[in-house]
C-alpha cells in the first residue's frame, strides 16, 4: 500500500481517500451519465486538459526537488495532489451534472 512507500500513515489514508473517492465518482459519472462524456472538439476538451495542466504543474513545480524534504515525503505529497485535483474535477463535474436538466 502507499504506507509503505510514504511512510506517514495520516498521508496515506487522506491520498488514499482522495483516490478511492475520485474512482468511485468516476464510476458514478459513468453509471447515471454514460452519455455525457468528454467530447472530441477543443470546445470539449480545453477544460479538461486545463485541470490536468494544472494540477500537473502543481504536483511538479510546487512539491519540487528544490523543496527541503525527502524523496519519499515528495513523492505522496505528489500523489496527495493530483489524487486532491481529480475529485475536484469529478466532483464538479457530477455537480454539473445533476443540476442540468438531461
């Protein structure tokens, strides 16, 4: 598990929620709303690939080498982040969702 590899079980089990949930979510999106995914056109894409520019950059220039912690503490850090970026993403994406009328 991410224990392992981190070392602080508080981290470990908060990058774990935040995974766990967004799978789920994702899981729900495609359930209830199989039919709204991402489309094909820039007009479709362009916030979603602004979230993962984002949230990568986030994850690589904020938590960076430069930064005066070990490898291991960097590395969750890195999966805390991205983990936290893809609930918000799904979450407001359900959130869309279910306030427009299908």
């Amino acid at each position: 598990g991410l224990y392992w590899l981190i070392g602080d079980v508080a981290l470990a089990a908060v990058t774990g929620l935040m995974w766990g949930s967004g799978v789920l979510i994702t899981l729900r999106i495609a359930r209830q709303h199989p039919s709204h995914t991402t489309g094909e056109r820039w007009r479709d894409k362009r916030w979603t690939g602004l979230s993962a520019g984002l949230i990568t950059h986030a994850t690589l220039v904020g938590v960076s080498p430069a930064l005066p912690i070990s490898p291991d503490l960097r590395l969750g850090l890195g999966f805390l982040v991205i983990g936290t970026g893809f609930v918000g993403y799904t979450t407001g994406t359900m959130a869309e969702l279910e306030r427009t009328p299908e």
